[in-house]
C-alpha cells in the first residue's frame, strides 16, 4: 500500500497485508523454520538476494513481513526489519554500523538497556560514547554543537526520553547530522508513529521497541527498524542474520493485530495522560510532574511543533528531602491499585514503575542523579481505562505518601 495514498489509521489497518492465495483475511501465522525453494538454481538466487523469496526463518518469514511493512508504512520509511526485543533493534544497528573507533553522540537519559549496551559492551570493543551535555533547558541544538566531534559516527536520540520525558529538536539533530555526516537513529517507542515520524524531520534511522504501544496489548516482544532500503538490507543481512535476535511468526501476528488499533488506543492514553497530570500536579505529596503537555515544560514549544499530541506518559517526583521522598514513593506505588507494578509501557492497562530500582538500576547513583532519574521519581505508563478511575486511582495513592511522616 502507498503510504502517501491513505490516512494513518487506514494503514494502520491494511498496510503490509496481500491477500493470501487461501483467501484468508487476516494474516496467516506461518509457523515454519524453513520453506522449500524447489530447486538449487532457485536456492542459490534466493541465498545471494538475486530473487525476492523466503528460505530460512532466522532471514525472512511472511508474518514477519507483512508487520516490517506495515511499520514502515506508518512511518512513512522505504522498509523495515523486526527482531526479537527492541534491545534486539537497536543491537543489531549498532553492531552492523559501527567500528572501533567510532563515537556516539546521545541525547538522553537513555532506556537503562541502551545505556549498558553503549557504556559497557560496546565500549570494550573501542566504540566511544559521548553524552551531549546540559539539562533539558538547553537547546538540542547547541549541545549538539558542543559534543559532535570529527569521530562522531551517530547521533542517537530518544523523544520523549526514558524516563523524565524530556522533548529533543529532531529538526536539530537532522541538521547536525547533515553537517557531520553521522548516521541520526532516533528511538521513538513513547511517541509512536502516530504522534512523532522522526524520518519526516529528516532522521535517517526510527526504531521502537515493538513490546509498547505497537503491540500495546503487553503479550508479544518484539523490535523494528525503519530506514532505507538499502541500510535495512545491511542491518537484515548482518545485525539480523548473524546475530539471530529474529522475531517470531507468533509474535508478529499478535503485533500486526496491535498496530490495527495504534491510532485508537494512543489518542484515548494521550487524554488520560492529559488528565492524570493535571489532576496530580498540586497535590501536596509531589514535587514536579514531568509531562511534556504543561507549558512551563522546557520541551513543550518543541512538543507542541513535532508531535500530534503530548503522549501517554507521565513522571511524579515526590516531594521531601531524599530519604522522605523515597519513602512517599514506595508508598504511592504499593497504594495504587488500577496502575499495576509493573516494568514495561504503552499497554491498555495502566502501568507504574520506580526507575532507580528496575529499568535503570544498573546505572550508578551518580549516573542517574546527573540525568534526573532520582529515588524519587516514578513513571506512570497510562493505559486506556477512564480517565476518573485512573485519577482517583493516584489520588487515592498520593494522599497514602503524603501521611509518610519525616
């Protein structure tokens, strides 16, 4: 399906789906690990990319297939390649494009996984990474200016970021990679296609962790990259096939269903979001709210330019000094009851996390305290239930840590 040919939710719905010769509406799950390819001839075609065609399930699947070109349809890219986890993805990038020597240029906080498959593995094997300094009052721009370098090989971004929900200029980093000839990948799994296309602000590289709002059911794992043509053959062939994170046929028949109802879903989280931070923000218990819908949010004029809307995330600090702040927060989350604890985002159900103790634990306290991710914070992932349970819900849950005595 052209993707300039119909609206978003219409491809959210067909893109990436060919009748199959059975007739079979939807998309058949073909639960094999090989196909028959009838000749050598034939086979040896297939195997050097010669002829279009399946051979082995760790390179190609129908299933999988028809999910790649839905996402890259609903990114409005050339084409795409899935794997098994958005760690997956974002792996197998790194792994295909860059070599010792290399430097990556991050706008973070970065997801705690990313964060360690850059500063800990990737740094054994001489790729460097450099945080572009400054908190999120400075502009994307200018920290960009400062740390993209001679040896810069990428710039990578994640908007809103994991999880203080700060808001990068993708128009910014578009242009510092222009004029530096890095490779620009932005992470756009809390925005979703439907709300941000980073390849329309002139990135060369989107990809998400399937596993969130693509599927946002909360029962399939997966990742996908979207990109050219001709980068997504090089990332299939290497960051694919020979390190084997490959996505399921299973799986990407439960995230083909998800994507049918993405638009549905991140328009009613967007409002309950809207109406879980406004409701939350003066309580006595909190301290700050993160929400890139506030106008006193350093990122909301950007926001407000690159997105469709402010997204389904919101962030509490609670208030106190250190050690009473993280008592209230423990509190809040253990109160709650319609926001289940939980790791994990953009399901229908609403989720809530402490991030200084599960997606960024690994990290140090010093390396969480310089990004904003505090023992006080907490993320709320809001799901699709009504918008007054789910605010009764964190009431009822703050009013709980504002009783924790000092």
């Amino acid at each position: 399906m052209d993707a300039k040919a119909h609206a978003f939710a219409t491809r959210a719905v067909h893109a990436g789906h060919d009748v199959d010769p059975t007739g079979a509406h939807a998309t058949p799950i073909h639960a094999t690990s090989t196909f028959v390819y009838g000749d050598a001839a034939r086979g040896r075609r297939l195997f050097a990319g010669e002829e279009p065609g399946y051979v082995y399930g760790r390179i190609g699947n129908p299933t999988t297939r028809a999910f790649e070109r839905r996402v890259a349809s609903l990114e409005g890219g050339a084409d795409a390649v899935a794997f098994a986890s958005g760690m997956g993805a974002i792996a197998g990038l790194l792994l295909t494009v860059l070599a010792p020597g290399d430097e990556v240029v991050v706008l973070g906080p970065l997801y705690g996984g990313t964060g360690g498959l850059l500063h800990d593995l990737l740094a054994r094997y001489g790729v460097r990474t450099n945080e572009a300094g400054g908190g999120p009052d400075r502009s994307t721009a200018d920290r960009l200016a400062e740390a993209v370098g001679p040896r810069t090989k990428m710039i990578y971004v994640e908007s809103p970021t994991n999880p203080t929900l700060n808001v990068h200029d993708l128009d910014a980093v578009a242009a510092a990679g222009r004029t530096s000839g890095a490779l620009t990948v932005a992470d756009n799994t809390f925005a979703t296609p439907y709300l941000t296309r980073p390849l329309e602000h002139g990135l060369d590289v989107v990809l998400h962790s399937a596993t969130k709002y693509l599927g946002g059911h909360g029962d399939a794992l997966g990742g996908v990259l979207v990109a050219s043509e001709e980068l997504v053959a090089q990332v299939r062939a290497e960051g694919l096939r020979h390190v084997g994170a490959v996505l399921g046929p299973f799986e990407a028949f439960l995230l083909l269903r998800g994507l049918a109802t993405l638009h549905l879903r991140v328009a009613a989280q967007c409002t309950g979001a809207r109406r879980v931070a406004e409701a939350v923000r003066d309580h006595p218990a909190v301290a700050r709210v993160h929400y890139p819908g506030f106008t006193d949010h350093p990122g909301h004029a950007v926001a407000e330019r690159q997105m469709r809307d402010f997204g389904g995330m919101v962030a509490l600090e609670l208030a106190g000094e250190p050690a009473l702040a993280t008592r209230r927060a423990h509190a809040f989350l253990d109160r709650l009851e319609l926001f289940a604890q939980a790791v994990s985002l953009g399901d229908v159900a609403s989720l809530a996390t402490h991030p200084a103790t599960t997606t960024h634990e690994l990290w140090t306290p010093e390396q969480r305290s310089a990004l904003g991710v505090d023992d006080a914070l907490v993320r709320l992932s809001v799901g699709v239930e009504d918008p007054d349970d789910l605010v009764a819900d964190v009431r009822r849950a703050l009013d709980a840590a504002a009783a924790v005595a000092a």
